[in-house]
C-alpha cells in the first residue's frame, strides 16, 4: 500500500498564497491520475485539480487561473500552488493517487484556513 502524507495548509489572509506538498512512500511512475481534493465543513469532498497520467490537467471552475497542480519527474511528490486564496478556500486537502482500479490512496489531509 502507497501512504501519501501532505503538508504545507496553514493560516493565511484572503489574496496570499499557499504550496501544498504531498509525498509518496514510494516512487509512483505508472498511474491513471493524480488530484488534489477538497472538503469544507459541512460540504462534500470535491475535486479541485487533476494531472492526468498523460500530463494534462483539468482543474474546478472556481480555482481556474488560481491554483496550479504538478508532479515531480522523480515520482515521488504532488504539489498545488495556491494563489489569491478566498476564503471560501478555506478546507481540508487531500491528496490522491489513483494507479489501477483497485489501488486508489488517499492521505490525511492537510487544513488551509483562509481570512477576510
């Protein structure tokens, strides 16, 4: 079993910016898709960035232009650069690696706060 553990949320005031980090146990070379999500209080998990194993990306209506996702070549890291952050931003974020059907791994979260 993969273990992915993010970090990088933080507190932080409406405008700035936030990179979060999630790392893997293991070097992850072959995959179906990589994505961050998101899940605020009181709301449902909801997909906010994507890369694809082919390298493209889709990201949620309301972070577009915002929020950049990327890998590394090593395999071996998710990152997300979040700017101009609203609060409405403000939730856990969950890194996951989808690599078959069957091995679908998620990490703990990481919590990004954001204030008016």
């Amino acid at each position: 079993q993969v273990r992915l553990v993010e970090s990088g949320g933080g507190l932080v005031q409406a405008g700035e910016s936030l990179k979060l980090s999630c790392v893997f146990s293991e070097n992850i070379f072959s995959f179906v898709h990589m994505s961050w999500y998101r899940q605020a209080p009181g709301k449902q998990r909801e997909l906010v960035a994507r890369v694809m194993y082919g390298g493209s990306t889709k990201y949620a209506d309301s972070v577009k232009g915002r929020f950049t996702i990327s890998r590394d070549i090593a395999g071996r890291m998710l990152s997300l650069q979040l700017n101009s952050l609203k609060p409405e931003d403000t939730a856990v974020y969950f890194c996951n690696v989808r690599q078959t059907v069957e091995q679908n791994w998620w990490g703990k979260g990481t919590l990004v706060t954001v204030s008016s």
